[in-house]
C-alpha cells in the first residue's frame, strides 16, 4: 500500500504531547484521516476545556487549528442568546481573523469608524478614528455579544464536530495526579484529559476550588443599565461614543447591527453611582425608571437618548464588579482563562478581548511546549500581569477618564471651545495610554 508519513501529535504515558511520525495510506482522503488518525496513533481527547463562552471557544478553535484535540464542557443546557452590545477591537479581530473568523463577524456586527467623546450637554470633547480607519491592518466590530457567541459556537461544532461542544455539563470539581486530570460534572459525568482549561466565566466554579478563601467579588460602587433599540443611525453611523460621568450620568453608545431597511441596532449602556447591588447576571431585567433621572434632558442635535431609552426592546442590569489580580492561575495540569482569571469591569471593550487574547496564547504555548504543564506556566507567565495591570486601569482610568477630565476642569459646565478648557494632545495621550496598557496600540496590532 502507498503510504505517506504525516506528523500527529501523540501523547506519552505521562499524558504529555509528543509528535510522533505515523503512516497514512495516501489514498485515504482529508475527513477521514481526521477520525482515523487518533484511533491508529492512540490519540486521546487531550485539552478540556470548561466553559463554552467567548475564551473557552475561541480556544478550542485555536487549538483545532493547530491540530490539538479538545472537548468544550459548558454549563448552560441550551444555547441561547444572551447579552448585548460587545467591542472587539483590533487585538482581537487579529486572533479571530487567523481563525478564519472575519467575514463572518463583519456580516453580523457593525465595523467602528471611531471613538467620539462628549459631555453631559453633548458637546463633543474629542474624536479618534479607530480600527481600519485608524491605520491598524483589522477592523474594529461592535457586535451583539450573540452574535459573536454563535459565530464561535457554529464554527466550534463545525470544525470540532457537533460531540466536541458539550451543552448541559456544569463542572462541579477537577482532580488530578501524574497521569491527567478528571473534571467531575454535575450530571454525574467526568472527563479526562492531559489538562484542563477553566474558561467558566466571572463565577468560575474552578477559581473557587484553587482559591477558597477568595471572598465576594469587589463592587465599585456603580450600578449600570444596558439595552438595545432600533433606530436610524446617529453621526457617522458607526461611531463608539462615550457620555458624561459616572458622578452626574454616564452613557456609552455604539451601533451592533445593520438592518436592510437602513436602520440599526443601538446598544447603549449608562453608569450611575450606587450603595449597594444584586449578584451580577447578564439576565437581570432594569427598569426605566431605576436610572432615567439624569438622562431626562440629554437631548443633543446630534441623538436623542430619552428617547433612544424609550424605545429599547428590553433593559439588562448589571453591576460594576471585577475581582483583585490574584498571584497564581495555575496549578500544575489546570490554568484559568478570560473571566474566571481576571474578571474586569466591561469598560475599554476588554472583556471579551482579553479572553480571546488568552486563547491564541495558551494554544499557542500548548503547540510549542512538550510538556503541557510547563506550556500552562508559559502561559501564565505571559498574561497574569498584563491582565492585572488591565483590572487595575478599568477601575480608575478606563478611556472614559478623558470625560472625567474635562468634567472637572469645567466643573460639568458647558465650554466655548475644547482648546479653552484642555489641549486635545493631553486628551489623546490619555487615550494611547490605555491603548498601551490594554495591548492594542497601533504598533502593537500592526498597521
Ligand atoms: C450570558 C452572558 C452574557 C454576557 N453579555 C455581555 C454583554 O452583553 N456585554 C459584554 O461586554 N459582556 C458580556 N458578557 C461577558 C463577556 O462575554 C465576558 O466578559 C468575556 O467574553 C470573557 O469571556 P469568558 O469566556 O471568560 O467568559 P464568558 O463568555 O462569560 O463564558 C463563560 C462560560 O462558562 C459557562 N460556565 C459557567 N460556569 C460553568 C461551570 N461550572 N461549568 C461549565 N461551564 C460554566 C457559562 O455558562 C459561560 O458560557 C456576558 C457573559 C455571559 C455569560
């Protein structure tokens, strides 16, 4: 028989990865080979991952597309949609896009032209263009956070096969020893593998057994109320912009889809100081009159937000909660991504970014490592203090510190020209700053 001699990744008894040289008739085609492959090598199941977010599927993507097998375990039964508005900039459409991910995100989401800042009286601050009009070689989208999860989710089960996502599987604990690890399921279901990834979100089940004594997550204190409605578009019709101040009312507002007739889906969150909150939910239902008061005359020639939050299909409530960096992600055959490893206040659009920019890093070291457990401390080691550094600077000086810098060289009185008030270098170099710090500076994405 004609025989070809590929390169599979195997695993030695100690669950490591090796590549070993395996031969393959040649007359056996592509799709074949992909099932026949494991059972002639001994291939096992080697990554799980726990969780089927945006992190854990963005990882098992990654991990496909460079030949390591994986299975996703997520919590919830059913997929649904769930959320609102996301932005995924640059940083991550360069992951998403060498997924093969781009021209599907594009017909879903709405591609950003720029950043624009205001006032409470709608006086513009400052502008920036942002993503493709910006120099960067990717587009920024803002995108319903549906949208992006079914695109990950349709292409996961797509490329993994539909058994690779497993619906309805709540980790409820993780063992391990020499050999590999065994993630226990609440349905009385376990898993094995050579390790395994918590990519379980803000109320990570796996954090909480690695760090028990971690207490309530950090409040900072602001209460927000997030919606979508459908409107005609507002200035250039793919403008991110940002509102006021947390102390006198903050609003973001950004278009997240793109109808037919010409109209678009409007995502708008606004921030507003509170004492206390409700366990933080992406489902928890907001009511108008909870947040409306400072809103009530924000009447701008340019949008009309009574009206824009009149007209919301529905209103989520979420609380500004994120958690203090902690000094370890992982313990020995188990690593924490996205949320559950640094959980952060939803500002900056890098929520969702950094989980992703997660995933190509933990892939990426899992494909050059031998060792898996040296490949999760490399890992580690690369993103816990970047991270931290992002969880830190969402607190205090998100972008939206340059309306907070204004504000208060003006007292949150209106101003005659912004050159009056504060030289624009000031205000973008606030701007590059977080850029910097968040990763997706110009020179670090790449033009
Ligand atoms: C329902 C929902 C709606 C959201 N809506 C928005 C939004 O509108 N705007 C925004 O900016 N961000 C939103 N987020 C947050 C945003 O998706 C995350 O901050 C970001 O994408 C980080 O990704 P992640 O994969 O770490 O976490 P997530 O994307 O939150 O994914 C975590 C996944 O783990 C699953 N899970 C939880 N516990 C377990 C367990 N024990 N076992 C197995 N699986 C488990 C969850 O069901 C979830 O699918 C939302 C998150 C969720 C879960």
């Amino acid at each position: 028989m004609v025989a070809t001699v590929i390169h599979t990744r195997c695993y030695s008894d100690t669950g490591h990865f090796k590549v070993s040289p395996c031969a393959i008739p040649s007359q056996l085609t592509d799709p074949l080979i992909r099932f026949i492959v494991p059972q002639m090598t001994g291939e096992k199941p080697g990554i799980v991952i726990i969780g089927g977010g945006i992190g854990g599927l963005t990882l098992a993507l990654a991990l496909r597309a460079r030949g390591l097998s994986c299975r996703v375990f997520e919590a919830a039964p059913e997929f649904r949609p769930l959320g609102v508005g996301i932005n995924m900039l640059p940083h991550a459409i360069r992951e998403l896009t060498a997924l093969g991910l781009e021209p599907e995100l594009k017909a879903h989401g709405v591609e950003a032209r720029e950043f624009a800042y205001f006032n409470r009286h709608g006086q513009a601050i400052f502008a920036e263009p942002c993503g493709r009009f910006a120099g960067y070689k990717h587009p920024h989208f803002s995108i319903h956070r549906a949208d992006l999860h079914k695109v990950l989710f349709d292409a996961a089960r797509d490329r993994l096969g539909p058994d690779a996502v497993r619906l309805d599987h709540r980790c409820a604990g993780i063992e391990q020893d020499a050999a590999g690890v065994t993630v226990r399921f609440d349905n009385g279901a376990t898993a094995t593998g050579s390790v395994a990834i918590a990519a379980d979100g803000f109320h990570s089940a796996v954090r909480r057994q690695f760090h028990p004594s971690e207490g309530a997550p950090q409040f900072g204190g602001i209460n927000m109320w997030r919606g979508v409605t459908r409107r005609k578009p507002f200035l250039t019709g793919a403008s991110v912009t940002r509102i006021g101040t947390v102390a006198r009312g903050k609003m973001v507002i950004y278009p997240i889809r793109q109808f037919d007739d010409g109209t678009q889906l409007i995502n708008w969150n606004t921030e507003q100081p509170r004492d206390d909150h409700k366990l933080n939910n992406w489902a928890t239902p907001g009511r108008i009159e909870d947040f409306i008061e400072p809103f009530a005359d924000w009447r701008f020639d340019w949008l009309d937000i009574p009206r824009l939050i009149a007209g919301a299909e529905f209103i989520l409530e979420y609380p500004m909660v994120d958690r203090d960096p902690i000094d370890r992600w992982t313990f020995d055959r188990v690593t924490l991504m996205g949320d559950a490893a640094h959980p952060m206040y939803p500002r900056g659009g890098n929520g969702g970014a950094q989980a992703i920019l997660d995933a190509e890093a933990l892939a990426r070291r899992l494909d050059q490592c031998d060792d898996p457990m040296a490949a999760l401390l490399a890992y580690e080691d690369e993103r816990r203090d970047v991270t931290s550094e992002i969880v830190l600077t969402n607190r205090d000086q998100p972008p939206d510190y340059i309306i907070e810098t204004v504000d208060a060289l003006t007292g949150g009185e209106r101003f005659k020209t912004i050159e009056d008030v504060i030289d624009p270098a000031e205000l973008a170099a606030i701007s590059d700053r977080y850029k910097n710090i968040a990763r997706y500076s110009l020179d670090m994405v790449g033009r």
